[in-house]
C-alpha cells in the first residue's frame, strides 16, 4: 500500500478532494468545507485535521464511498468527500497510522 500515496509522478504531494482519491489510496485531512452541522457530525467519527483517510471502496454504482479513519468504515455521498479536501500522506504517515487489517479490507473488495 506504500505505493498508493496520494502523490504525483514526481512524489510532490498536491490537495485534492477525498473524491477524487482511488481504491487503496491514502491522504491527510487537512478541511472540511461544509456546513458546521456535517464539519462536527464528521469530526465526532474522526475526520479531523491530520487524520489519515484511505479509501477502501466505491459501491458498485459508484455512491456511496467507504473511508477507512481511525480504525472506522464510514460511508461518504459524493458531494459530501467533494468538499472535504486531503493533501498527499507521506509513507511514514501511512506506516504509522495503517491498520494491520486495511490492507485485507481493500483486497477482499478487489
């Protein structure tokens, strides 16, 4: 899963939405730009500032997601992971935050 950062070819990190992430990838939270309601509703289930969010996966329609943070699956709309916007997690976040059962979760749904 080390190889599934959320970096560019050149490994410089950039901010993109948590929608836009792939099965398998990791990145760092770092806004929600949403109301304050859904900010502490997702708050109070872990997406916080520096929370590493991987995405484990997509329904087969593509709507809802499933986000692996803080040992928690939680299933996000679209419009919802649209607004909330995630920098590139570096290795040493994704090995010291991962979950030993992560890796199997994402397989599983492969």
């Amino acid at each position: 899963m080390k190889d599934r950062a959320c970096q560019g070819p050149d490994g410089v990190g950039w901010l993109s939405a948590l929608s836009e992430l792939k099965v398998g990838e990791s990145g760092v939270l770092v806004s929600l730009d949403l109301s304050e309601s859904v900010q502490n509703h997702l708050m109070h289930m872990g997406f916080v500032p520096d929370a590493l969010v991987t995405l484990l996966r997509r329904a087969p329609a593509g709507d809802p997601t499933v986000y692996g943070v803080d040992g928690m699956e939680i299933a996000l709309r679209r419009e919802t992971a649209a607004a909330i916007r995630v920098r590139a997690a570096t290795l040493d976040e994704i090995d010291e935050n991962e979950n030993d059962y992560l890796p199997e979760r994402i397989e599983a749904t492969r």
